[in-house]
C-alpha cells in the first residue's frame, strides 16, 4: 500500500515535471519566433534582445499559466501543455468543417424563403482540462450554424440556426461528433 | 500565382458580402450573430490569405498570416461574449410560428 502510493506519487510529480518542461521552453519560444517575424531581422542584437524580453515575459505570466482543473480539486493544467501533434489534425478537420459552415450560412442567407427554424438546445460534455472547455466552444461557435450561447457546470447551452446543425452537435442518443472529438484530443 | 490570389480575394468578398447581408435578413439577435460571426471569420481569413499570396513568401506574408491567426482566435471569442450577455440578460430567441 504504502509503496503503490509512493510509486503513484512518483509518477504524478514527473507528469507535472514534464508538464512544467513543456511550459517553460513553449512559451519562449514562440514569443521568439513571433518577435522575428515582427523585426525581421537577424542582427546578433535583434536577436538577443528578442531573447531576454522573451524570457522576462513568459517569466511574469508563468503564475497566471497554471489553471485549475474543472473536476479535480487541487490539481492544475499548464496552459501550453498541450498535445500539438493531434490538435494539429484537429484544427484541419476544423478548418473544413469551417468552410462547410460558411457555404451552409451562405446557401441560407442566399435563399429566399430563408429556410431557418432557430433553435436552443443543450448537451452536457464533462472535460477536466480548461483549454478543453475553451477549444470546444470556440469550434462550436465557428462549425454549422451553431452558437455557443453559455456554458457553465458542463453544460453547453447552443443556439442553433437549423434543426440539422442543433441534431449534428446534440444528437437525441449518444454524442455529436465535435464533443467526442475534443475529448479523444485531451484523452478524457 | 496571380490568378491563386485572384480566387482567394474574390472568395473573401464573397463571405463578407453574404456575412453582411444575413445580418440585414435575419430576424434577431441570435441569428444575426450566426451571420457575423461565420462568414466575417472566413472573409477575413480568405482574403488577408489571398493578399500573402499574392505578396510572395517573405516577412510581409508571415506577418499577413499572423493576422489570420489572431483574428481566428479573437472573433469566437467575440460572438461568444456577445450571444452569453445576450443570454444571461435574458433575451428571448426568435422562434418559427407554429413550433
């Protein structure tokens, strides 16, 4: 007993290790390479001074980078540890689902009848991760005719254009495909 | 690579005219929302790609596809904020006669 918990003890101090590693070289970098593209210069002093005010930054928002977990209490996500090779597929099958969206709204605004039965619909997805919640509701906000209108205790509450895109993200029976989506992202 | 740019421009246009004109059509707040939130999100996108494009693959372009970028994760942002005040001051949505 006494061993399987600190084995277990062990493992969660190096997962928040790692997590941490992520943060710390993450953040820099990506305020680095944001400030070359900004300068667009490669002097040696550009350079270094990009550095350090790259550094001092993530330095100051590292406090407010830790965020707590919405079902664990006392445990904490750090913001930039993400897994980016699979949100990176995500955001293409988002970017898809995006231009779908746009040509539905158009093909409705464009539609003299205007074929719209608007509509409120709600469905409850828990996620831990906070980025998670976000990610979600940004994409349901940006795919077919879907708005997220508030979310609160693991309830997105969605106001949909059509009765199509209310039945494509909240499904009578089981999940819509965006929620198990997100989820399978952050492996919950 | 002109003709590319060309496309992508007039495609831009396209989405932000339909954006435009769903928010005179629509009946209220909710559904009006949809229009702006969508369509401007593509326009822009589409047609900020179009100008990189057309510049050429150098720092301009990169700085032309950071502003895809932020505007992508700023504008959800945007028709959240707004449908969520609308929602919690208690704005009753539009709904079709009969249903």
């Amino acid at each position: 007993m006494l061993v399987q918990g600190g084995i277990s003890m062990i493992a969660k101090k190096n997962l928040a290790r790692e997590a941490q590693l992520k943060q710390l070289i993450v953040l820099p970098l990506a305020l680095f390479i944001f400030w070359i593209i900004l300068t667009g210069s490669f002097t040696t002093k550009s350079l270094i001074i990009g550095l350090m005010a790259a550094l001092i930054v993530s330095r100051l928002c590292s406090p407010i980078l830790y965020l707590p977990a919405a079902h664990t209490p006392g445990k904490s996500y750090a913001a930039f540890d993400l897994p980016y090779l699979k949100l990176f597929f995500y955001l293409f099958w988002l970017l898809g689902e995006l231009i779908k969206a746009n040509i539905q709204v158009a093909l409705i605004v464009l539609n003299p009848k205007m074929p719209i039965s608007p509509q409120v619909v709600t469905f409850k997805k828990p996620l831990d991760h906070p980025v998670a919640q976000t990610l979600l509701a940004k994409s349901i906000i940006l795919t077919p005719g879907t708005i997220t209108m508030d979310v609160g205790d693991d309830i997105y509450t969605i106001h949909a254009l059509t009765k199509d895109a209310a039945l494509s993200l909240a499904p009578l029976e089981g999940e819509g495909e965006m929620p198990v989506r997100v989820g399978r992202l952050f492996n919950e | 690579m002109t003709i590319v740019a060309l496309v992508l421009l007039f495609s831009g246009f396209f989405f932000i005219v339909v954006a435009a004109l769903g928010v005179i059509r629509f009946p209220d707040f909710y559904t009006r929302l949809h229009a702006a939130g969508k369509g401007d999100t593509l326009g822009i996108a589409l047609f900020v790609l179009g100008l990189a494009v057309y510049n050429g693959f150098n720092f301009v372009s990169l700085k032309l596809l950071l502003i895809v970028l932020f505007v992508f994760l700023a504008n959800p942002i945007g028709g959240h904020v707004l449908s969520r005040a609308a929602f919690r001051s208690g704005l009753k949505p539009w709904t079709k006669k009969g249903e």
